[in-house]
C-alpha cells in the first residue's frame, strides 16, 4: 500500500522525501547502533544511508538533464521550408500575352497551391507541457512540514510507550474478604485506603530522599490481637532504600491519655506529648520486630529478633480524643532515623486523607 502511494506521487515530491526519511532513519540508528554497540543497527542503517545516496545520484541526474535538455533537429524545417520554395519557383510557368480571355474564378488557396505543386507547410508540434518544478518543491516542502508537525504533536495525543520502571501501586488487583468489623457503621479506614494517603509522590521528598523511588508497597486489614477480630486495625507500608514508612489506625477504645500511660509503666523513655491539627498526639521511639519465615517443605519460622529503632507519632482519631488512635513509624535498617521536624511534617500531610473517627 505505501509503495502504490509514493508511485502515484511526482518525481520532485517523492524523491526528496525518499531522501529525507532515508537519511534521518539511517543517521539515528547509526547512531544508536554505535551507542549499543549493536552490529544489526549497523547494518539496517547502512542499507538506509546507501538507498539515500542512490536517491540523491537519480535526482542530480534529473536537475542536470532539466538544466541541459539535448538538441533538437531543427534542420529538418529549413530543408522543407527551401524545398516548397523550389517547388513555387519551378511551378510557375509563362504565358504569352493573347487575346482576352475570361478572367477564371478565384480558387480557394489550398488548391491553387495543390495546382502549383505546394503542400501545406506542417505546424509545428506544440511541446507538452512540464509540470512546475517549483510548485512541486512548494508541495514537498509543505508536506514535510505536515509530517513534521505530526511527528511533534503525535506524543501529546497518543499514548507513548514508556519503559521507565513505575512505582508500586496500593492496589495488586486482589480483593481479599474484609473482616466483618470493617462493614460496622461508621466503617473503619481499609489497609488499601491508608496505603493511597501514604503512597504520596512527594512522600520521598518528605523523607528528605527526593531521588529515590518506592520499591515495595503494601497494606493489610487486620485486627488487632486479642480481641476476637472485633477491633480493626488496618495498615500500609512503603518502603524505600533509605526508610519506611508505616501508618496504621487502631479502632479500640484506648485514649492518647492511657497510651501515655502505658508507656510510661512499660518504663519507655524518649517520650513527648504534643498536639498535631488540633489532636492530641505523643512522639515515642521503640525497636520493631524481625522474624523469617522459612517457605520449605518443614514450613517453620525463626526466632523472633529485636529489629531496627523506629521513631512514631501516634495520634488520636477524633479532636476530643474519646478513644482510637494511628500511628505513623519511620525507620531504616541502617538504624538513621529522620528528624523529628522530619517526622511531624510527614504526620501533617498524612493526617489529613484519615477520616475522624466520628462521635459515637
């Protein structure tokens, strides 16, 4: 179909398109084939740059056969033009003077020159008309233009193939059966929902790691233990080179008051109350928890193991804290830990896409 096409079109439009594609196609995969060191490129591209160069040969014969047109048989002309003249000479004859006779009647100039002998001279043939040369470069130049234009508009419209690695997204496809707390009413905050508030795109930025990109991403809706899967307790994760972030909101009764409290009989130190948004909230720091699950035929575990330094602000689920809480963790299996100011940033541009836990 595309040869049919570029048939169909004059010789001054499709040569020097042939020409332009032909050396911008071979040109860039010469240049990526030395950039890849890549020997099939090589070769594609040499078999554009030679089909452009046998392009370029036709058309300079075609400009030098224009500008010096072969010599036309003019001679023939004069030749004829001598002869008819011998003819008119030799074909009038004398006649002697007698008496008068009546004048005969004036015949048509076709056959007084049939009875002398003259055939009509033959007119000239006119010559075919060439098309414009410079209208053709006008309509190439135009349609490079278009496909120029197209080129350049073409990925704002189309979708382009993009082979940069994306992030992780909160969502893997699967919808696992929630816990029937979660279809209580008002309906706790799902893993899946904490995950988009934590996923942010300027999340890393936050963390101050802006080059870096989450490789893992998760969320889960649990419950929280001993209490026969009748407290909610959703979570999300998002975890990248240098830190991971965690969010999770606890939908029991406990207070930030009593959680204070707790703390304190558990003998933890580094504790400090605070507000954030108006909430009543505590910056505390305890070590996570590290065990391996062995996936073989004997289906066992190891030891559970103290893990990495985490640094938390739990905050309560409603301004007047009437019970329920979340928490945001930050840390990093290096052991660094972020600043506080960090931390308590994140929390503030976190905090905000959880729903208030409503009066009940």
């Amino acid at each position: 179909m595309l040869g049919f096409l570029l048939r169909l079109l004059p010789f001054w439009v499709r040569e020097p398109l042939l020409i332009v594609v032909g050396s911008v196609l071979g040109v860039r995969i010469m240049y990526l084939a030395v950039h890849d060191h890549d020997r099939v490129a090589a070769g594609l591209g040499t078999v554009f740059l030679v089909f452009t160069a046998i392009r370029v040969h036709v058309v300079i014969r075609a400009l030098r056969a224009r500008r010096n047109p072969s010599p036309a048989g003019s001679g023939d002309a004069g030749g004829s033009a001598g002869g008819g003249a011998g003819l008119v000479a030799g074909g009038v004859v004398a006649q002697p003077q007698a008496q008068a006779q009546p004048q005969p009647q004036p015949q048509a100039p076709a056959q007084a020159q049939a009875q002398v002998g003259i055939l009509p001279r033959p007119s000239p043939a006119v010559p075919e008309k060439e098309p414009n040369a410079w209208g053709q470069a006008a309509a190439a130049l135009a349609l490079f233009g278009a496909l120029a234009v197209a080129l350049w508009a073409g990925p704002r419209f189309m979708p382009s193939e993009d082979n940069t690695p994306q992030p992780p997204s909160c969502s893997d496809g699967s919808h696992e059966e929630l816990p029937k707390v979660y279809q209580d009413t008002p309906r706790p905050v799902t893993g899946e929902e904490l995950c988009k508030v934590l996923n942010r795109a300027d999340l890393a930025a936050l963390l101050g790691t802006p080059g870096e990109t989450a490789s893992t991403v998760s969320s889960t809706n649990n419950t929280a233990p001993l209490t026969d899967e009748k407290v909610a307790q959703p979570e999300a994760s998002v975890t990248f080179d240098t830190y991971t972030v965690n969010v999770s909101a606890t939908y029991n009764e406990l207070t930030i008051d009593q959680y204070v409290q707790l703390m304190k009989f558990g003998e933890e130190t580094d504790v400090k109350r605070l507000k954030v948004l108006g909430r009543p909230a505590v910056l505390s720091s305890a070590h996570t928890m590290r065990f391996e699950i062995d996936l073989g035929s004997s289906g066992s575990g190891g030891p559970v193991e103290e893990g990495p330094l985490a640094r938390s602000v739990s905050v309560a689920l409603d301004r007047g804290d009437r019970g329920g809480y979340c928490d945001i963790s930050v840390w990093s299996t290096s052991g660094t830990l972020p600043n506080d100011s960090v931390l308590l940033e994140l929390v503030e541009k976190v905090l905000p896409g959880i729903p208030e836990r409503p009066a009940r």
